[in-house]
C-alpha cells in the first residue's frame, strides 16, 4: 500500500542565499533523503525526481533542492564555475541538513543523502563533516573522487551506484571505494551509462538505492 505523501516547497537559508525545496512526507516515514543533484542539474531533475518518488512509496521522506540560486544557475549555464564548486556545493549541502534537523515535523527522522555526479563529492564532504546527522549515502553515477581529501574519514555507510559501460567512471568509483574505512560497497547496473539513459537501467539503480536506504534508515525491511 501506497503511504499518503503530504508535499511543500521549502525555502532553505544557506548563508546568504536563499535555496528552493521541494519536500514529500510520506506518513509514518522511516527516513529523509536528502538529493545532492550534480552538474548542470536542479530539484526538477527528471531522474532524480523517478528515483525520488519511487522512495517516497516505499515511506522515505524525501528533499529535492536547488544547490545554486536562480542568479548564480543562470551564470553557470555559462561559464559552468558552480558545478564544480565542490566546497560550495558542499556546504550549501550541510545547510540544507542543518536546516531540516531543525523542521519539527522532520525532527528525529534519520538522514540519507543522495548524490548525482559531482553532488556524490558534495554529500561525502557532508556526511564526514556532520557524522551525528548523516548514516548513510548512497552515490549515483557518482564522483565520490573528487572527496579524496576526506573518504578515509567518512563514518556513514556508503552504496556507490555506476553503470557498467559508464567506464571512466567505473575506475574511479572503484579507486574512491579502496580509500573509504567505513562499509562502502559497489553496484554495477549492467548495460547502463553514465545518465542511465537505457530501458530499465535507472529503476535498477532506484531499487538499489531503495534496498539499501531502507535497511540502513529503517526497519532493515524492503517494502512491497
């Protein structure tokens, strides 16, 4: 059974931006995951949104929001110098936790996050800086290489998701995943590239992240 999803648009203060949410609440939720969206993308992320509302049913909480303000999307669109932010992004990332951990209809929910491309660097900055609030991350398509300085700190169990023709990537996932002391473990969508773009390939990834969300936030049980 499909739990009931309350929904609002949030506005989350990030120092001296002011940063765009979109929150489902399913009742009863087990957790609240955060989406850390990557390069060039947005909390209207299509992909993001599928594997966001595909959580929401199994009765995770989920966040999607912008990591840029519209003015500074709208200079990114073109030089692109915000995409690869990584110290920006990641602490836009811990504003936005610090900011639900104090919503009292959220309060006490245990945190994930989700990150995309550069945003999986982002969250892994994140959750190593704020051990006490984030358990677990899950990267999709993910580059947790661009966290070198701080994997071997990372205390929140860690899922990195990458397709398995999105090679380049593969290797580096591979390479991050040596340096990391916490569990981190490795899923290879098979026949999927870097955006998942292939029949099937992204609900595959969605389930991973479901599975593994599920277990590590809630009852260790999948839903039906």
């Amino acid at each position: 059974m499909i739990p009931e999803i309350f929904e609002s648009n949030l506005q989350i203060p990030a120092g001296d931006a002011i940063l765009e949410g979109n929150l489902r609440l399913p009742a009863d939720a087990q957790g609240l995951i955060l989406f850390i969206h990557g390069s060039g993308s947005s909390r209207f992320s299509t992909r993001n949104r599928h594997v966001a509302q595909l959580l929401n049913q199994a009765g995770l909480a989920t966040l999607l929001f912008d990591l840029l303000t519209a003015d500074e999307n709208q200079i990114d669109m073109l030089t692109r110098e915000f995409r690869f932010d990584i110290p920006l992004l990641s602490e836009r990332s811990r504003c936005a936790i610090d900011y639900v951990a104090r919503q009292p209809q959220l309060a006490g929910l245990p945190i994930g996050l989700f990150g995309a491309s550069t945003g999986a660097a982002a969250a892994l900055f994140a959750a190593e800086s704020l051990p006490e609030k984030i358990k677990t991350v899950v990267s999709r398509g993910g580059r947790p290489d661009l966290a070198q300085p701080v994997l071997a700190k990372v205390q929140a169990t860690t899922l990195l998701i990458v397709g398995g023709l999105d090679y380049d990537v593969l290797q580096l996932n591979k390479q991050a995943q040596s340096q990391m002391h916490a569990e981190c473990e490795l899923t290879v969508i098979p026949g999927a590239t870097h955006l998942f773009e292939e029949p099937g390939t992204l609900d595959l990834a969605a389930d991973a992240a479901r599975e593994w969300f599920l277990q590590k936030l809630g009852n260790g049980q999948s839903a039906t």
